[in-house]
C-alpha cells in the first residue's frame, strides 16, 4: 500500500509541528463542548430560554454531522490542508457571532455557523494525524491526542465558570480566536501534501436529505409531549418526513458515483459496528456533559466552578484509558478493549442513575471519571481500527464516517434526552398543580440571586421536577452505555496486515 504522503511530501512536512498545531486545532474543538456545557447555566439565566436549552448543543451538532461527510470527501479529493484552514476559518467567524448574540434563538443560528466550520476540524484533524504516522505510531499518537481531551476537559469547566462567574459568558466562544489562528499558522506553513489533487462530483443532494432528515427527528423528539402530542400531526408528519428522507438517502448513495457515504464502508463489519457503536457513545457522551452542570447548580445548588470540576474529572480518565487502549489494541486486539470501555460507560451510568442531590458533586464526579476511562477505551479503539482497516483513499470519508455517526448520535442524544427532560419537568409542574409555569421557571433555578428569591415551596418544587427530570435522562443514558457494550463484543478481530 502507497504511503499516505509521498516521500518528497515527508521530507517538507515538519510532523512534530503539524502534530501540534492539529493538536491545538483539537483542543479548540474539544473546549467548546465542555466549557459550552458549563456556562449555559450562566447563558440561560441571562439570555433566558430554559425549553430551547439543548437546541445550543443540537443546533451546532446537526450541522457538523450534514457537514463532516462532505468535508470528508473534499479531503480526499483535494487533500487535507485547504479544507481543515477553510473549516476553522468559519468555525472562527461563528465563534465571534456567538459571543454577540443578544437572545437564545440568535445563539442557536449562531451555533449552526459554528457548527458549519466544526465538521471540519476534528476529523481531518484525526485524518492528517493518520497520514502522517503508521498503524504502531498511531496508536500511540492517539494517547497525546486524547491528552488533548483531557486538559480540554480540565480547562473547560474551570474556564466556563470563571468566565461567567466574574466576567462574561461571551468570552466562552471568544476564546477560540487564538487558538484557531495558531492551529491555522502551524498547519499552513508546516504541512505539506504531494498529491494529485482529482475532481469529483460532491453529494451536495445527499447532504440536503441528512439535513432535513436529522433537523426532523430532532424537533419531533424536542417538541413530542411537550409542545405537541405524541400522535399530533405535527408529529407524525415530522416522523414519517424523517423517515423518507432516510430512505432516500441510502437509495440516492447506492446510485451516486461518489457517494458521501460509500455503501461499502458498511458492508464491513468492523466499520459498520465500530460506527453503531459511535452513535451510542456520541448520545450518552452528549447526556452527561450537556445535563451535569444544570443538576449541580439547578438542584445541588453549587457554583459553576464546582460544577465545572465535577465535569473536569472525565477528563482524568480519559487520556490515561486513551493512551492505555491505544496501546493494547495492538497486543489484545480492539474488542477486549472496546468491551472493557463499555463496562466503565455502564458503572459511570449507574454513578448518575442513583444520583441524589444528598450525595453531593463527589460523587458526580466519581461517575464523571469512569465515564471517561469508558470514553477513553472506547474512542481509541474504533479510531485506530477503521483507520487501520481502510487504505489511504478511503481514510479521510471513513475517519469522517466514524466522527459523522458520533455526531449524529450526539445531536440524537442531544435531542432525545432533552425531549425527555422537558417532558418530565411539564408533567411533574402540571401533577403539582403548576401549569401557570411553564418549562422555562426553570430558568430561576440556574441564577442564584433569583433563586433566592423563591419561596420555600416553589424552590423544592422546582428542584424536585428538575431532579426527577433528569434521573429519567440519567436512565437513558445508562441504556445507551448498554448499547456500547454489545457493540463493542461484536467487534471482529482485527488484522494488522493493513498498511500505512
């Protein structure tokens, strides 16, 4: 098998630089889900908006999963460069619109900017980091990338609640600017692609019907028994476009030349697991780091800071059971390990299944790190096995496939469990004789001025429908650590005669 990047190309890219501007440029993307998750509490109380809470993360996540597909194949088509600088340019340009939004709906238009240049960041940033190293190197690599998560994680919370306890949510997004910059200076002036750049016809058609496929289900499931009854036209309607659009997507990519997403990818049992298995770990990923902070400020009463540190200690598992995993997959193979990720996902689950607010942020962070040590094992492990199961010319749509599914799984989670949360919260407000109040008096919970404010009764009130709320999200995201598992055990064992 041809090396990814010629010889000539080898002897002009500088690796350890590129490997720590594409570093940066994940650690940019890494950061915004953490820190984004810590100061909403903060962006809530002062925006408002408490029912649109997770259109903030779904909003940016539906755009990056219709997007990285494309992104993916561009990538192969024209190489990686171009379209990683192009993608961090508008994820910058969205970064600055965030921080000037002015109302929750102009944030969630925002976001989806953001989240436009997002698909592009993270999988070609994981795809030039499998150019540039072999299948050994790049098990050891993904060990300083998942490092990246981990100080990522660090930062984040610490980061978010400073920025909203003594300055402005707005630097939140603001942050990226440098950081986007830096990662666009190292990989501009330091990697060098020789390749024959070819011309393709993009599945533009194809990304249209992810779109408003994904964007369906995602309002159906927000909006489903809250808004509109479960079998309202509103609805079926939107369930049964979902579906066809579904459908014509998968009939659409047999027929296309170039597919976004090539049918025989899946027709692998290994990528077609590895990627089911994404999905699953994207959505109960999206469960923890979007819902913890508002259970820690809304219900425990904490500080953002100390939300923050709850959230932190995933990050402690993480690099460690990353770089462990990264290095056993070569000596065990990747279902021993990916099964074992799966276990720690289903002990952190159950951390936050048995949740009371008595226990206290210890012991959200006790399930905040095993839910990293799974995450840890579990990422590592499909990462190298698909790159290593595919050859250069597929490596960039199959790294994306993999991202698209952990994405797409994130929005899902994003979505479902935040149709849950605020289906239970309206029925408990409605059973307690409340229906005055709508989802939204959750907003008081996350300000700590107005929640001094409240009375005795409506204070435990709230903070109850909140609490049962969310342990009914916490039992959906213990099923989908579930999901991970029996995943993880289909996984085929692997062959390392793949080349570079």
């Amino acid at each position: 098998m041809a090396s990814p990047i010629p010889t000539r190309a080898h002897n002009q890219t500088r690796r350890p630089l590129v490997l720590i501007a594409v570093m940066i440029s994940m650690f940019m993307a890494a950061i915004e889900g953490t820190i984004v998750s810590t100061a909403m509490p903060g962006i809530v109380s002062d925006l408002g908006g408490f029912s649109l809470y997770s259109w903030i993360f779904s909003a940016y996540l539906l755009m990056q999963s219709v997007t990285i597909l494309i992104y993916g194949k561009l990538a192969d088509l024209y190489g990686r460069k171009p379209i990683f600088l192009t993608g961090i340019t508008i994820f910058l340009v969205g970064s600055i619109l965030c921080g000037l939004a002015t109302s929750m709906v102009q944030l969630i238009l925002f976001r989806l900017v953001q989240g436009l240049g997002a698909g592009a960041v993270q999988p070609i940033a994981t795809t030039i980091v499998g150019d540039m190293y072999s299948i050994k190197e790049r098990a050891k690599i993904q060990g300083y990338l998942s490092s990246v998560w981990g100080i990522s994680a660090i930062l984040g919370p610490l980061l978010g609640g400073f920025f909203v306890t003594y300055s402005h949510w707005s630097l939140v997004f603001w942050m990226n600017i440098p950081l986007g910059i830096l990662a666009m200076i190292g990989t501009g002036k330091y990697l060098h692609e020789n390749i024959d750049r070819k011309h393709g016809a993009i599945d533009y058609g194809g990304s249209l019907y992810v779109f408003f496929g994904v964007s369906s289900l995602m309002i159906l499931l927000i909006q489903g028994g809250t808004a509109w009854a479960w079998l309202s036209w509103e609805t079926l309607t939107l369930g049964g476009s979902a579906c066809l659009l579904f459908v014509f997507f998968i009939v659409r990519e047999r027929q296309f030349a170039e597919p976004l997403m090539p049918i025989a990818l899946w027709r692998s049992r290994l990528v077609a697991t590895a990627n089911i298995a994404s999905l699953t770990n994207g959505a109960l990923l999206i469960g923890i780091s979007s819902f913890l902070p508002a259970y820690l400020q809304g219900v425990m009463e904490q500080t953002p800071v100390v939300a923050g540190f709850a959230l932190t200690v995933m990050s402690i598992g993480w690099p460690i059971f990353s770089t462990i995993g990264g290095r056993l997959v070569l000596k065990i193979g990747f279902r021993p390990v990916a099964a074992s990720g799966g276990v720690a996902l289903i002990a952190g689950a159950l951390f936050f299944v048995f949740m009371t607010p008595d226990k206290g942020p210890v012991w959200a962070g006790a399930g905040s790190f095993l839910i990293g040590c799974g995450m840890g094992l579990t990422n590592t492990t499909f990462i190298v096995a698909i790159q290593n199961h595919v050859d250069w010319k597929m490596r960039g749509i199959a790294t994306a496939s993999n991202m698209f599914m952990r994405i797409v799984g994130s929005a899902l989670g994003a979505a479902i469990l935040g149709g849950v949360l605020n289906n239970q919260l309206f029925r408990y407000l409605a059973a307690h004789g409340q229906k005055s109040h709508s989802i939204d008096a959750a907003n008081v919970l996350l300000d700590h001025e107005k929640r001094g404010e409240l009375s005795a009764t409506m204070l435990h009130l709230l903070q109850k429908g909140l609490s049962l709320a969310l342990a009914d999200v916490y039992k959906g995201v213990l099923l989908l650590a579930i999901g991970t598992l029996i995943f993880a055990l289909l996984l085929p064992k692997p062959n390392f005669s793949h080349k570079k």
